[in-house]
C-alpha cells in the first residue's frame, strides 16, 4: 500500500472517528443539518416501487436487440469477453426518458453526440432547478446500457436514480441536482466521458454516481477483497468510493447513514485521482471521469465483480438480488443529495 493511500485511508478514518452519531444525533461533519428532516425524506422511498421498477426495466433490456458489437468491437476483443456482443441500451433509454418526463418539476433533454471513436451515446438529463445556488450542481447518475437484463449491473443503480428522481423533484433545494441516464458506459465509460470532456460537468459542485447496488450477502467469504484494501469478509455493505478529492463527501455520505441507521456501508478511498494501480479497481465507472477532471465523485456500489458471482453473465437477473437492501441503498443516496443539495427547503 502506498504511504499516499494509507495517508488517503487514516485521513478518512479520522474524520469517521467523528461521525459515529446513531438514532438521528448530530455529528460535526453534519454540523447545522435536520438530520430528522433527512431521515423524513428517507421514508418517502418506496421499496416496493424501485423493485417493480427492477422488473420492468430487466424486462426492458431482456426484449431488446443487442447493439451490433461487430465495428466496436476487435475481434480478439469479443472472443476474450462475448458479453460485450450482448449489450442493449434502447428501451431501456427510452423507458428512463419516459419516466423523467412524468415527474413534474423537472426539465428534460437529450445529450447525443458521437465521441472521438465515432461511437453514438445517447445520456438523457433531467434537471431540478436549485433556489438560492442554481448555478451549483449535485450530479446523480447511473448507465442504463447493461449486458443481458443487467439486474444489477446497472439496472439496480437506474430504477435507485428514477426513484430519487420520483421523490426530490417534489421538493426544492439551494443547489441544482441533475439526474443523468449515462449511456455506453460499458464500452469504455464513453457517456460520461463524452459528457465530462465536452465541458458540460463543469457546474458539478459533487456527484453520486450508482452502479451495481442490489446484490448482498451474509456468508462468510462471500466478499471478494480489493487489491491493497482492506474488506470485510461478507458481502453485506454497501460500499462509498471516493478519492482524495472527494474524502470528505464519502465521510459524510457515512456519516448520514450512521445517524439515520439505513445500512451497513463501508467508506474506501483511492489515493490521487483514483489511478494508481492500488487503486485501479475502485474507478470502473461513470464517476471516473470525474476524478480525472479534478471534480468531487461519490461512487456507491456493491462492489460488484468482487462479490456477485453473476457479474456481466446471463443470470445477472432480478432473483439473485436483495430487495429489502436495494431500497435502503437508495435512502441512504436521497438523504446524501439532500444533503449536499441543501434542502429540502421549507
């Protein structure tokens, strides 16, 4: 382990000391927050409703035509991972637009564009204007491309992200927060890289990006360990990834659920910019453009290749996720970007 990360990890050990508050208590890292208000706005997440979103949206992606993996694609390339021939990204993105636009309060567009490799990504945005900080953005985003119903990866980020859209567009907040449907993120991250590189972060004030958030597991060994990081040995927590720039936003994302008592969740931090190869495994998402941007970047996952054995196969399917887990996870996300967000305003 590199002094850099094992300074990263004690920095947010330390900050963690400080946030051990239960029962709603006041810690200082939330110092001035209605951690009651949060846990209020937590209890208007419906469970049963992000599941039947589950449902709907692996539907979604199981009827789908694959993408034509043939020009994208090398051929030793698709011998070596045959799951990147079975990638599906249009009703899904349709059915995420759909869902966006029958929320009130929020302003809908479509960021299509083709990037430097002539590859099309299609990201859909949904923006709540901010009150008092408009102009300061807390991003929220997950990719709705997946590999055959992709239950977990990332179908369980995408219906997390619609219903914080559903419940905080009912609510007003001093900074603006934009939920992003990032596309293509499993051929090279390329939506949000796009994204990132065409200036179009540049308000992002901080973001918390989903991926893989469903599957858990109380078994002994059942949790994989990250390569120069320590783990637990069971598979029941959410992980909250940051780096150096954003150790402070994953110490208070920790800190909220500790108070709110959502969930056993685990902070680890990537030193730099999350690229030394300590810390390699902890960038494989749409917050890594991010880092690389110097932006703060909020990466909640289950960890997935680490612990589901499902990752990236054709039984990544609803059945082998948690329910019950998946809904806390997205409490745990709404009372964060309320947080950050500043609000709910009266």
């Amino acid at each position: 382990m590199s002094a850099s990360l094992r300074s990263s990890l004690f920095l947010l050990a330390a900050g963690l000391g400080l946030a051990g508050g239960t029962g709603c208590a006041p810690t200082p890292l939330l110092e001035g927050t209605d951690v009651t208000r949060l846990k209020t706005l937590t209890e208007e997440i419906q469970p049963e409703r992000v599941w039947s979103d589950l449902l709907t949206l692996t539907e979604r992606h199981a009827s789908d035509q694959s993408i034509d993996c043939v020009p994208l694609v090398p051929a030793e390339t698709r011998e070596k991972w045959p799951e990147l021939c079975h990638l599906s990204n249009s009703r899904s993105g349709e059915w995420v637009r759909s869902q966006f636009v029958s929320f009130d309060g929020l302003r809908v567009t479509d960021d299509v564009s083709f990037g430097e490799n002539g590859m099309r990504t299609s990201n859909i945005v949904a923006e709540l204007p901010g009150t008092t900080k408009p102009d300061e953005v807390i991003l929220v985003g997950a990719h709705f491309d997946a590999f055959w119903q992709g239950a977990d990866d990332n179908s369980s980020g995408v219906v997390a992200m619609l219903e914080l859209a559903r419940v905080l567009s009912r609510y007003k907040f001093e900074r603006t927060i934009r939920f992003v449907g990032f596309d293509m993120e499993e051929y090279g991250i390329s939506g949000s890289h796009r994204y990132v590189k065409e200036g179009k972060s540049g308000q992002v004030v901080t973001a918390l990006v989903f991926d893989s958030i469903g599957y858990y597991s109380d078994e002994e060994g059942s949790q994989g360990s990250i390569p120069g990081l320590p783990s637990p040995s069971k598979g029941d927590f959410l992980a909250i990834i940051g780096n150096d720039d954003s150790s402070r936003e994953a110490a208070q994302v920790y800190a909220i659920n500790n108070s709110l008592e959502l969930m056993n969740t685990v902070p680890l931090i990537s030193s730099g910019n999350g690229t030394p190869t300590l810390g390699f495994p902890l960038t494989l998402s749409d917050h890594l453009p991010f880092w690389f941007n110097h932006q703060k970047a909020i990466f909640l996952t289950d960890t997935a290749p680490f612990r589901n054995p499902h990752y990236h196969q054709e039984t990544d399917t609803p059945d082998t996720l948690d329910p019950i887990r998946l809904g806390q996870a997205t409490r745990v996300a709404a009372a964060a970007i309320a947080f950050f967000a500043g609000g709910p305003t009266p």
